[in-house]
C-alpha cells in the first residue's frame, strides 16, 4: 500500500498541467549541481560557472534535471557526463579498495559507451575531447578552487552559448532512457501487477533525518538472514518491485523529503511525509499545524482557522470530504530506513481529529507570546532536556503522531515526560502544562466511553467546581506560594523551587511544612489579603479529609495542572481582576 500510493503520486505529478511541478521522467533525476564548465565546440575550457547563491548563511547550489545517477556502494561507479570532481576531472582524492580504473577513467568509458548516434552529437564530442586533453588551469584559477579541491563537488558541463547542460541534450536524454539488460530478472511487479523487470538495487532515499547523507532504503536484502528461501543473494528479488515502480516510489520520496519540500515535518527522529490522493483546498494541512513555526508563529492559528471554516456545521466541501490523506513516518536504521508509522484516511475523518487534538491542548497562556496553537515541534521541544529534540525519547513522537491521526488516547510516555519534566525542573511551562491537560482529557474519556467525544474534564482555565484530590492539592500548592511571595516581595526563591518534587510525589510528607510556614507568612499581610487568602485555602481543602500519602504519575500530572490553573488565575490582567474579587497584590508576569 506505501508503494502504490507513492507511485500514484508520482504519476499525479508527472501530468500536472504546471511544468514547473512535475517530477523526472523515468530515467532522469533533480540534482543539485554547484560548478559547470563551459566548453567550447573543440573542447576548450572557457570558464566555470559557479551556481551557487546565498540561502540563509548557505551557499546552495542551482538544481538541474541530469540523467539518473548510479547507486554508489563501493568501488568506482561513473554517472553520465555529470559527477564529482574527482570523477570529472581527476581530482586527486584517496581511493577506497583497489581498483583497475581510476574514477577519471571511469567517467570516460561511461561517455565512449555510449551508441554512435549519440556520440556525434556536437556537445559530446566537445566533451569527449576536453577530456583527452585533461587540461583543467583555468577551473584551477579559479577562485573557488580550494573549495572544490577540498569538497570533491559535482561538475557537469556546457557548451557556450546553449542553455542547456550537455547532458541535457535530447541525444543524451534518449540514450540514458533505462534499457533492460540481458540478466535481468523479470517477475510480477508488486505494486502494479504487471511482468516487468525488477529492480535489483533500488535507489537511494535521502533527506531522512540520521540516515546516511549518501542516502539510504527502504527495500534492501544484503545478508542471507534477510532472504527468502531460493533467493539467495539475489536481492531486490526478495520484494520483487518492478524497475519504473522503483524509480517512481523513489523519486515521489525523495521529492517529499526534499529541503524545500512542505510536505514533510520532524516528529522527534521520524521524518513525516504527508500527501493527498488529488488536489485539495489544504494541501498542507498537516505542515502547518505540526511542523516548526518559528518563522512564522500564526501559521497554525490560521490553518486551524480554515479547517474550522470548512468543517462548520460539522461539513466539508463535498469535493474535499473524500480526498484521502497519507501520512508516513520513517527513521534511520543504520544503511536502511524504518517506517515508524504510516496512516491513510479521507478528509472528513481527518479534520475532527486534528481539530480535536488543538481543543484538548487549548489552555489559559502564559506569556502574550505563546502560540495559541502550539505546533507538534514546539511542543516535544517544550518536554525536551534544554529544550533540544534529540533529547525527545525516540518513540515518542511517532506514537504521539499516530494516536492524534486516530484519534486515540495519547501514549503513556508522554505523561510520563512530561510529569518528569516539571518537576526536574520545579516549572509547569505553558507546553507542558498543555500536554498534560489533553493527555488527562484523553484519558478519562478512555476511561468514560460514554461521554461525548469532544468531552473536556479539566477546562482551559481554573476550575474551582473540579473535586479531583490531585487537582486541587496542585491549586493548594500554587495558593501557598503566592502568600509566599505576597508576605516576602522579590524573593529569589519559592517553595516550588524546594518542595515541588515532594509535594507532587508525596503530599502527606510536605503539605504539614508548608502550612506552618503559611501561618507565618500570612501574618505579614494586610487583614483584607489574610481573608482572602484564607477563604480561598478554604475552598479548596473544603472536600478533603487527609493529604494523601503518596500520588500516581496520573494524579502528579494533575496535580500540576492544578497547580498551573492557579498561578494563572492570580496574573490575570487588570481589567480581568477588577471584575473578581481577587485582590490586586501583583502586576508581574508569571
């Protein structure tokens, strides 16, 4: 199913109307090529061009359409009339294995293997001729010389005048057309049914974050442990894919996984791609609500904003509803690539879901600057050590993705982190607090079949009606602490910095503590605080008998979400306050 749909894909690009937005034709590859050398029709260097433009504080090199190259394993294999320089050129580089042709030699047989026809073309003679006479002086005048001697970069040629790349040239491109050669194995193709040749080799898949920078596969049989009976070391043969059916599922891929691509997201160490079946109203839906934001923080407001237009009164587009959406998650795994997770449904199953994911995170903010709509990528970077995702347990983005397609409860890891989290670092942050209130809604709603779908059992903001035990120690906590700071303004350091592990892990142990010192702050108030404060510590405590002796993961996350609810509610802003009869005794930011 991976396969085909891809393959489906790619022949959907192949007949966009837009040239601008079709794939390669079987046979031919995009690659990005930073030199080429003008030649003359004798083959005279006349200049290099250097292709490459700023991007960001990058160089990057200018993409050309180029025969397809060769899967480049080990020894010296030569792309046609394209490659690195040490192929190209001879670029003195140090050579792997030992070998008769050096990769110069290499890349010449390539070009003289060509048919006749093709090599009367006037741009492989000029070609074939610059590379008889090896006289490369003005390449190594140039300036970026010591950039190409030390980066080994891919040249290609021209002739001046054309503005085509040589091998551009229609003599170039039909003879680079894939032939079927005389050993290879034929089969049922897996993907579309027909007897075709099959791949032996597919290619390389690169862009997948932690792979190989050469790329990597997702088909790949190299040890006898990995092949069926009676196909012994005869590879692609294992999962018998035919030789177009390769290339167009590879291409499709790596044109997804591209930099540029917006159909791709990192959810933690899986590399996300998503596509629809056809053209569709939001193509990318699931960029923009999941991938990175910081360059543009309302990308996510605005495309949970037109999924909600469309799905008002409960009903999309008719020709929306049943565009299927695809969504498929790869890893690294040393020289292969893993699918971590790969889901497909239509539209109108899709939609709800994702809106329903946003409404579970929707909490009070902390800061103006918090996204209201936090993406996938913030937020794992808001239950990460020091912010940075490879510190993001490996499984638990994927899982987290894939329960948000289906719309199921939310991976128990991701309690777990973030519970952890908080208190590793005595704060409940806007992210995790957010987290944890749509893991604790997901979850009794597990735990409730009965309610409605979209049920809420802890609200956006403070609830002061919510009996849960947890909750309201949490609120206690957060009610403690500011009578701290309201009785010592400007201090360093609260009870949160030095109880909040044991408060939230072992109630019983540190509530007794910190009431005495409650007593004592409360006594530096003024009298109309000290009522406050003291009824509010009323309300809460009201249905309780006993601290509890000790508190589950579950019950700790509640127990911050408590705890963040409160906090939040004493830096409302002063308008809000004045309609409360909450005593206006800071003006500060949480």
């Amino acid at each position: 199913m991976i396969l085909q749909a891809l393959a489906d894909y790619y022949d959907r690009r192949c007949a966009d109307p837009d040239p601008a937005l079709r794939l390669p034709s079987f046979g031919l590859e995009d690659k990005e090529i930073p030199f080429v050398i003008e030649l003359t029709e004798d083959g005279q260097v006349l200049r290099v061009r250097d292709t490459r433009s700023l991007d960001g504080k990058k160089l990057r090199a200018k993409s050309f359409l180029v025969p397809q190259g060769e899967k480049k394993t080990s020894g010296v294999k030569a792309n046609l009339l394209w490659d690195t320089a040490a192929y190209v050129i001879g670029l003195a580089r140090e050579r792997k294995g030992k070998t008769e042709l050096t990769p110069a030699q290499a890349f010449l047989q390539r070009i003289e293997a060509l048919p006749e026809a093709a090599r009367a073309d006037v741009g492989i003679r000029a070609v074939l001729a610059a590379l008889h006479r090896a006289d490369w002086s003005i390449i190594e005048a140039h300036p970026a010389w010591p950039d190409i001697s030390e980066s080994n970069p891919v040249m290609t040629f021209e002739l001046a005048g054309d503005d085509r790349l040589i091998c551009q040239r229609s003599a170039v491109v039909a003879s680079a057309m894939p032939a079927p050669a005389a050993d290879d194995a034929t089969g049922i193709c897996l993907v579309d049914g027909t007897h075709q040749p099959l791949q032996r080799l597919h290619p390389s898949i690169k862009g997948v974050w932690g792979a190989q920078s050469s790329g990597a596969n997702v088909i790949s049989f190299n040890a006898r442990s990995f092949e069926s009976y009676g196909k012994t070391d005869r590879q692609g043969e294992n999962a018998p894919v035919g030789q177009r059916a390769a290339f167009a599922y590879t291409t499709a891929l790596n044109c997804l996984l591209g930099r540029d691509s917006r159909n791709r997201v990192q959810v933690g160490d899986a590399s996300t791609v998503f596509w629809a079946d056809r053209a569709t109203a939001f193509p990318n839906l699931l960029s923009d609500l999941f991938g990175e934001d910081k360059d543009e923080p309302d990308r996510g407001v605005r495309a949970v904003q037109a999924l909600l237009e469309a799905c008002r009164n409960g009903q999309l587009p008719v020709a929306e509803r049943d565009v299927r959406f695809f969504v498929l998650g790869l890893s690294p795994n040393a020289a292969r690539i893993s699918v971590r997770f790969w889901w497909h449904a239509p539209l109108q199953e899709l939609a709800p879901r994702v809106l329903q994911h946003f409404a579970d995170l929707r909490i009070v903010r902390r800061f103006d600057s918090d996204p209201p709509v936090p993406s996938l990528f913030r937020l794992l970077s808001g239950l990460a050590l020091q912010g940075k995702l490879d510190n993001v347990p490996p499984r638990l983005a994927g899982e987290w993705m894939r329960t948000i397609l289906e719309g199921t409860p939310y991976p128990a890891g991701l309690l777990n982190t973030a519970v952890i989290r908080c208190k590793a670092e005595q704060d409940v942050t806007y992210l995790r607090a957010a987290v944890l209130k749509a893991w604790l809604n997901r979850d009794h709603r597990r735990s409730h079949p009965a309610l409605p779908s979209d049920h809420a059992h802890f609200k956006e903001t403070v609830d002061m009606a919510q009996e849960d035990i947890p909750y309201r120690l949490g609120r206690l906590f957060a009610v403690l602490e500011r009578i701290q700071q309201a009785a010592q303004p400007g201090i360093n350091a609260t009870i949160r910095d030095r109880y909040y592990g044991a408060a939230c892990t072992t109630p019983v142990a540190v509530f007794s503590t910190l009431i005495r010192l409650k007593n004592a702050h409360l006594k530096k108030l003024v009298d109309k605080q000290t009522a406050y404060f003291e009824r509010l510590i009323g309300e809460i405590v009201e249905p309780m008998t006993e601290f509890p002796r000790q508190l589950n993961l579950a019950d700790q996350g509640r127990f911050a979400l408590g705890y963040y609810h409160q906090r939040q509610s004493f830096f409302a802003r002063k308008d809000e306050a004045a309609h409360t009869d909450t005593p206006n005794t800071t003006t500060e930011e949480a």
